[in-house]
C-alpha cells in the first residue's frame, strides 16, 4: 500500500483522520513506551497540585505546559527513533546520533519543566 499524495482527504473527513491516526499513536505510546507512561503519571501529578495550589492561573497554565512540554518532546523522540529503527537496524553514526538528539530533546524539555516549576514554587513561598 502506498501513500496517495493526490487524492487526500478534505474537510471534515480529513479531521476525522487525523484525530483517529492521533488516537493510534496515543495508544501506541501508552502500551509500548514506558517513559511516555512515567510523563503521564507526572501529567496527572501536576494536574493534581496546580488543582490544590493556590496561585494565579497564568502560574498553573505555566505550570502543566511546561509538564505537556515534556509529553511533547518524547513524541517526537519516539517518532524519531521508529524512522530510525525503520529504515535499518544496523549500527551506524548518524542513526545513533539521531537517537541521541532526541533524547537531548527529552532532556531540555525535563531541564525547562525543572526550572519553571522552581520558579513558580520560590516565587509563591
């Protein structure tokens, strides 16, 4: 089967799609990625204290996007290393190098999470 750039889906249908082809993926990563799992509970977690903290909602969206960032950024890691991982199972520089700017990716995004989640919390003491 082979994808058919020409006569693409519009609309409506092509919304429909694509939520359903994210819905997959969700899934996907929720039964297969154990680090995706480990952000879903943090997810929850920081939903769970920005719900109990009282501060300003500007501080709590802050607060959960920077926590979604992270969410984010491993999809793409993943997305990165299944392309990877398709094209060939071989060793190789470049292949590895991807793999571990990903995971960099990850990393910035847990480091930018850290730093806004201090701020807000020595901001409010």
């Amino acid at each position: 089967m082979q994808f058919d750039s020409v006569n693409k889906a519009r609309g409506i249908k092509r919304l429909f799609l694509a939520c359903k082809n994210s819905g997959r993926a969700f899934y996907w990563l929720a039964t297969n990625e154990v680090a995706f799992k480990q952000e879903v509970v943090l997810l929850v977690l920081s939903l769970f204290v920005v719900g109990v903290w009282n501060i300003g909602i500007y501080e709590k969206l802050l607060l959960v996007s920077s926590v979604v960032f992270i969410l984010f950024a491993e999809i793409i890691n993943t997305a990165i290393e299944a392309v990877i991982d398709r094209i060939s199972l071989d060793l190789h520089p470049l292949s590895g190098l991807a793999k571990d700017l990903g995971s960099a990716a990850v990393f910035v995004a847990i480091l930018l999470c850290v730093i806004v989640w201090l701020t807000v919390l020595l901001n409010n003491l």
